[in-house]
C-alpha cells in the first residue's frame, strides 16, 4: 500500500508542479501527510523520488522548492580555439583501425582478433583469483611484478642463440600496453627533435606515439622482407640518428619477417652506429606459417629495446605488455613510464600472469594459429575470386592482416567510403605510412569479421573497384 501511495503522492506533486512557477514552495510533508493519508515514510519516499527526477530541490532548513529549469542552450566552445592554438600535426584524430561501427557491417578493420579466439575461459578465472589475492587493493612496483617481469624474460630468453648472454627479470619493465611504452621509448631514448628511422610503411599508433614525443620520423622502404639493411646503414650515415623503430616480426601493416641474415645486419648496423633498434614484437604470439625470431634474442650489450604485448593474443582488456631494455636506456625508460602513469594495475599483472602460467595457454596458441590461416586463407581466396583488381602483396606468415594493393590511381579514399555505404569497413593504407602513400593501399583484418562473410565482403570491394 505505501508503494501504491507514494505513486499517488508523486502523481499528485507532479500536476501541482506543472501549473506552479520555479522556485514555488512545495506543500510540506505534513501537508502531504494529511492530503493523502500519508505515512512520513510514505511521502519521504515520494519527495525522493520526485527529486531524483530533478522536478524538486530541498533546501535545509527551508523546505523543498519547485526546482528552476536551465533554458537549453547551444554551448560555445569557440574561446577554446586561442587557449589551445594550433592542432599538433599526426593528431587529427582516432585511427580508422579505432571506429565502433554496426553490428551489421562486415568490420575489416579493426586491429584486433574476436573475441571467440580469445582465451575468454582462461582470462575470466585469472581474473576472479587475482581479484581474490592483496593485488585487488595493493600498490604493484613500478617495474612491475618480479614474476611477470621473469616469464617475459625468459620467454625472451628462450630463443638467445649460444653464447648470448640472456635477458633477465631485472631488464623488464611491465608496461600498460605496449602503445604506451612506444611512448616513453620515443620520448626516454629519441627525444624531442631528433632523428628516428622507421619502416614504410610502419604501424600507425608508432606515427602517432612519435609525434606525441616530437621526433622527426626518417622513412625508410620496406618490402615483404622488410627493409634493405643497405639503406638503413645510409640512413643513419645520413641522419645521424640514434634509434630505429621496426617490427621484424609479422609487420603491421604488410605482415613481412626480416629473414635472419637481414635481422643480424640491421643489428651489426646498429652497433656500429652506437645506436637503438627499437623492436616491436606485437604479434610474437600470432605466427601462423613461421616462429617468432626476435632481433632482441641475439642482443646482450644493450643495443636493441624490446617491445611485447598479451593484448592480441589474450585479451584487449589485458592491458599488459613489456619493454625489455638493458642500462641507462631501462632506467630513463622506467622514469617515464612513472611519470605518466606510476605504475600498472597489480590486479591485471596478477591475472596476466596466471591466464600465462596455465597449461591451456599454449593449447589456445596452437588452436589460435590454426584458426588465423584458416580465416587468412578464406579471405585471400575470396579476393582472389570476387576483387581480383585488389592484389595482395603477400601472404603473411603470421599477424591479422593482408595488406592489398589496389589498381594504380585508385582513390583510396572514396573506395572506403564506398565500401562502408555497402556494410563493409576497410582501413585506407594512408594511415600506415610516414610520408607520401608508395601506392594505393587498404588494410583488411582476417581475425575479426565473421568469415562467413569474407565472400560477400570480397565481392562489395570487387564491385566498388569496378565501379559498379
């Protein structure tokens, strides 16, 4: 009955307060009490409900008041325009690779698996145990747990060849995602206004990550192979530069490896020039045809900053990576990491390391390698039958990725849009390049969209290049 009569009392305020000016007293509770029959528990129950609607106010003291409606307005954002000056150049916005979009379309863009390739078993107990232990409510050391600093050590570790002296626990830096570190190494090893050499095309969040930290970006060409290690011995002869960032391993966007003798050339390059190669192993867990071969295994004198992140291979909402560094570079790089965000959630360190450390880990790895080249395959064979004008520049051994070039003169641009207005979702190659675009580009993810779908895709973009 109380619930049917503080219904009856609110229904009743509510027509008082549509004739009665703003600021108007309303009846007290009393008065209520008497009006309705009311309990005070009753009408105390309809005052609160009539002011989580926001059509009251209670003053103190004074009694409750009709509340005073804002008039809407437009807002004017335009003083903002002086305070912040000019836009800084490579941050326009977020990355194609970044769009929410309709669960209808055909998404071929995102840099990420779906989530049925995910451990979600593993990654969902890890995260009820680690909730259940003092990392829930405690503050993790700012490099890190000491046993997630050592797995990635010695996953590192694992491949050195002989007489190399491996990476230890003390070396890595348990980092937030591996973005964020790309950040602190720019900023920590490069700095403002120097000289960085970079792969072109290179990974998009590096680009912007390098124009966060102010460093002036050298491309350097590169091919199914990577890069001609000739031209980065002239780059840094050229430059001056201290510092290569490349992904020698399944390479975003293109997916090439450097073959072994090209990684033990940069490295020899590196040396002799006394400088970094900056090494992003993002896809060191996503090899479908080929292993992983980290330039940084073969690495003991501090030469090469180590780069690599679970968020592909485990989960998006583990965002944990490490950066694995050796001497003043590993302390500058720590500096910066605790300057920008102090330290890395415990309770994510905790269930990473768990989700790791199971036996089921390495069963999801085999079982995610084959999932990859079943969907890679799929697709390469629907372009192949419904775009043949959009052609792949090679079939990578690993990573989530073909990158497709499409016919000369292309507009890239109104082919994506074109794409989208048919349901399917594409990432212009643009994004991926440091300088001008070496041709007309699209990058499609084969780990995320239904590959129910790939056919279907494949022949939208087939029927858009051909102007259907």
């Amino acid at each position: 009955m109380s619930q049917d009569s503080s219904d009856r009392i609110v229904a009743g305020v509510r027509a008082w307060i549509s004739s009665a000016s703003p600021g108007a007293r309303v009846p007290s509770n009393r008065a209520l009490m008497a009006e309705y029959g009311a309990s005070p528990v009753t009408v105390q129950k309809a005052m609160q409900q009539l002011v989580r609607l926001g059509l009251v106010e209670s003053r103190p003291g004074a009694g409750t008041f009709v509340r005073a409606i804002r008039p809407a307005r437009s807002a004017d954002y335009g003083w903002q325009t002086a305070a912040l000056g000019t836009a800084p150049a490579g941050l326009a916005g977020l990355s194609s690779t970044q769009r929410t979009v309709s669960p209808e379309a055909i998404g071929l863009h995102s840099g990420y698996p779906a989530v049925e390739l995910l451990p979600e078993r593993l990654v969902r107990q890890a995260l009820v145990r680690a909730a259940r232990t003092d990392a829930a409510l405690t503050r993790s050391p700012a490099a890190g747990l000491p046993e997630l600093q050592a797995w990635f050590a010695g996953e590192l570790a694992a491949t050195a060849p002989a007489g190399v002296t491996p990476a230890s626990a003390r070396d890595a830096l348990v980092i937030s995602g591996s973005q964020s570190g790309l950040s602190s190494i720019f900023r920590a090893v490069v700095g403002p206004g120097q000289p960085l050499l970079v792969e072109s095309p290179t990974y998009w969040g590096a680009l912007l990550a390098a124009a966060q930290a102010g460093v002036v970006l050298v491309p350097i060409p590169s091919g199914p192979q990577g890069p001609d290690p000739d031209d980065v011995e002239r780059a840094f002869a050229q430059t001056g530069a201290r510092a290569f960032y490349a992904q020698p391993t399944f390479a975003n966007p293109t997916g090439a490896q450097w073959p072994v003798a090209n990684g033990e050339a940069v490295l020899e390059t590196v040396r002799r020039h006394g400088a970094f190669l900056i090494e992003d192993d993002w896809a060191h867990d996503l090899g479908i045809d080929a292993e992983p071969r980290p330039v940084a295994a073969s690495d003991d004198d501090g030469h090469v900053v180590y780069l690599r992140s679970l968020t592909k291979s485990a989960s998006p909402a583990l965002r944990v990576a490490a950066v694995i560094a050796r001497g003043p570079a590993r302390e500058r790089i720590l500096a910066d990491r605790a300057a920008e965000s102090m330290y890395v959630s415990g309770l994510l360190q905790a269930a990473a390391l768990d989700v790791v450390t199971q036996p089921a880990w390495r069963t999801h790895l085999r079982g995610f390698r084959e999932h990859l080249r079943a969907r890679r395959d799929l697709l390469v064979s629907s372009l192949a039958e419904h775009a043949p004008s959009a052609q792949v520049e090679g079939i990578p051994a690993g990573g989530l990725n073909l990158w497709v070039r499409l016919p000369e003169g292309t507009d890239v641009v109104q082919v994506v849009r074109d794409c989208e207005v048919r349901g399917v979702i594409i990432a212009p190659g643009s994004e991926w390049f440091p300088a001008e675009p070496s041709g007309s580009y699209v990058r499609l993810n084969y780990a995320n969209a239904d590959p129910a779908r790939f056919a279907e895709a494949a022949g939208i973009l087939g029927s858009v290049l051909e102007g259907v």
